[in-house]
C-alpha cells in the first residue's frame, strides 16, 4: 500500500477508536458503571469496551487505507 493510504487510515483509525469508545461504554456498561457500580466483573467489563473500541478502529483503518489505494489507482 502507499504510504498516503497507509497513513491516512491510520490518523482516522485513531479517530474512530476514541470517538467509538464512548457509545460503546454507554451501549454495553448502561447505567450501572455511574451509579450503583456493575458488580464483580466491572473491570473485565471495561476492558472489554477498550478492546471493542480498538477493533473498531482496526477496521475503520484498514477500510480507509483499502478505499484511498483504489482511489488512486484509478486516478492513474
């Protein structure tokens, strides 16, 4: 891959992981992690949101970099 492609996923990989961390949280923690606490596997529960949120920006990255090395190939 070109190293426009390759760097350009890799900035909105980034993006997309912090910006995905958040809903994420909310989607899978619900209400109990901010008031009463989510028991004994809180913790796990949490890092499990962290990876959930880097694989989604593993793709976005890789799809991003797929999509600009087409696009410039068909530009040549």
């Amino acid at each position: 891959m070109s190293t426009l492609a390759v760097k350009v996923g890799v900035a909105l990989g980034m993006v997309a992981t912090v910006v995905s961390f958040f809903p994420l949280f909310r989607l899978l923690m619900g209400e109990c992690f901010f008031e009463q606490g989510c028991g004994e596997y809180e913790n796990v529960q949490v890092i499990g949101v962290a990876l959930a949120s880097c694989l989604v920006g593993v793709v976005a990255a890789w799809g991003v970099a797929r999509l600009v090395r087409m696009m410039g190939r068909r530009e040549q």
